[in-house]
C-alpha cells in the first residue's frame, strides 16, 4: 500500500480527481488500551468480529440510520472519512451521494467482509485502523476531509480514557475549516439492562465489581458532557440530541451478548464460568426484555447524535 498521501484541500471538490489517501505507516495500527505509550509494534488486540455474527445478532445497526443520514447530509463534492465503519453497509450508501468516502475500522475481519462486498465501488476504500490513535499515528494528514462521520462506534472508539480526547483532536485535524462532524452512538443510560445484567453475572462468578467495570467496553456519555469534550477540541456544536430508542434483537439476547458482550466473557478463567454468564443474564433478562403479546425481545437503546463543526 503506498505512502502517498495527497494534500490539497483543493482536490477534494471535484468527481474528477478524487482524493485517494493512504496509510502512512503500517495498515493495521495496533495498541494496548491501558498504556498511552505503547507502539504499534504490540500484538494487535482480540478481534471479536466476524461478519457473519455481526450480520445476525446486529443487523438492525445500519438499517436504523435514517435521521443521522440526513444530518450528514452527503453531497456531491463531499470527501468524507467514516470512522468504524464495521462491515461497510452504511458506507456503501453513503459512497452513493459523494465524491469519495474512506473507511475505517480496527477489525479486519469486517474490513474483509466490506471489501469483499463493495471492494469494486469506485470511490470508497477501506483500511484496518485503530481509531483511537488517528492524531497520534497521522494517518490522516490536515484538512484532508469536509465531512467526518460515525455511526455505532464511538463508544467503543472512546472507551479508552488515555486516548479518548485525542480521537476528538483527529476528527477536528481531518477537517477543512467549515467542515462538519457528525455522529450517533451510545448515550448515557444506553443498554442499561443488560450492561447491569453483565456486571452483576461477572460478580457472581468470583470477580470483584471493580473488575467487571473494568471490562465493560463501552463508553455512553451524556449529551451535555460530549458537546463539552467537543468544544475543548475546537469544534462548534451545532445541533445534538440524546433518545431512546427500544430495539428489537432479531438476532436473538443470547447472541448479542456474546458477540457485544465479549470482552465482559474474555475476563474470565473458563468457559464454564463465561456460558454461566450468558445463561444468567439471559435468565434474568428474558421477562424483562420480552413483549408478552408477540414474543420479542427489545432492548433499552439509548442514541447520541452531534453535529458539530470546525
């Protein structure tokens, strides 16, 4: 993959020519989420994904993305970076309304799977790359983008509190001055049920509650304190909104937690110990989730959306 990577604002506005970045360094950056002075040359982390999970216990994720979709608003001209881009559904989409989109995601098992399935669309490329170290890494180089968009992964992205500001600082280095930062993910009090369902199946299993907290994944901040971290970075919130959004799991609990709750199971010694945990949150959860007159399951979601500009 070459080096290469084009500077000029300029060439970002036309079909004609457009921009085709590429990784500065090595295509997989990989780093410990517990040590901001790791390097990439550490073990890349676990990648719990694989497509064909993703596509059963989580396939309402890009089909649920009709209003972050019109606040992106993707035009003609527009060059776009989609940070955690997952399987690339959503971004084949967008690829259709806009000169160029560049996709993201630190999985390269999805990364396979998008290539795989939209690798032959003109104007849309895909790179395994660990969101977290954007600013770090220079991936991306100064104005490079007028549009940076996430869907369904910011709270993962931002989980880790050594690199959280600086993925906020790569977005805001990505974009030309005027360009627009758009997202949704978790908000605060997002998948409640099973998230205290987990912490509490990990506790019954001899961990303390320090160490179930410690592997949750996730990061659901509230709407007030992400136009705050926004602002610090240099970004101007222009709109933002926090809702709930019950959805139903067509893929089934016990599938979502094992796919989205992975790294709650991975703390633990033994399978024994990590099925007793799917079982009880799935025990504990089954009245609470289900509706009684059809027989779904929904869960508690909770959606954060920003629109935010340089």
């Amino acid at each position: 993959m070459s080096a290469e990577i084009r500077k000029s604002s300029d060439e970002h506005t036309t079909n004609d020519n457009p921009k085709q970045p590429k990784l500065t360094g090595q295509e997989c950056i990989s780093h410990n989420t517990t040590d901001p002075s790791t390097t990439s040359s550490q073990a890349q982390p676990k990648d719990h994904w694989t497509h064909s999970a993703y596509n059963s216990s989580a396939s309402f994720v890009p089909k649920l993305t009709s209003e972050i979709v019109q606040w992106l608003d993707a035009q003609p001209n527009d060059v776009i970076l989609d940070l955690g881009c997952g399987d690339g559904v959503l971004t084949a989409q967008i690829a259709n309304s806009c000169t160029r989109v560049d996709a993201f995601d630190a999985s390269s098992n999805l990364i396979g799977s998008a290539r795989s399935s939209y690798g032959t669309l003109p104007n849309a490329d895909w790179y395994v790359v660990d969101c977290r170290y954007l600013e770090e890494k220079g991936e991306i180089q100064e104005g490079q983008y007028n549009k940076v968009f996430s869907n369904a992964a910011l709270h993962w992205i931002l989980r880790d509190p050594f690199t959280r500001m600086s993925v906020l600082r790569g977005a805001y280095k990505a974009l030309q001055p005027g360009g627009e930062f758009v997202f949704e993910m978790g908000g605060a009090g997002n998948v409640a049920d099973v998230h205290t369902a987990l912490l509490a199946a990990l506790v019954h299993q001899g961990g303390s509650i320090e160490q179930a907290r410690e592997a949750c994944p996730w990061y659901f901040p509230s709407e007030q304190l992400m136009k705050s971290m926004l602002e610090e970075v240099g970004f101007k919130v222009e709109k933002s909104k926090l809702e709930y959004r019950p959805t139903e799991l067509t893929g089934g609990l016990e599938a979502w937690v094992r796919l989205m709750g992975a790294q709650f199971l991975e703390v633990l010694p033994t399978d024994e110990k990590k099925e007793a945990v799917v079982k009880e949150v799935c025990d504990v959860l089954k009245t609470v989730l289900t509706h009684e007159e059809d027989g779904t399951m929904w869960l508690g979601y909770v959606r954060l959306r920003v629109a935010a500009r340089k």
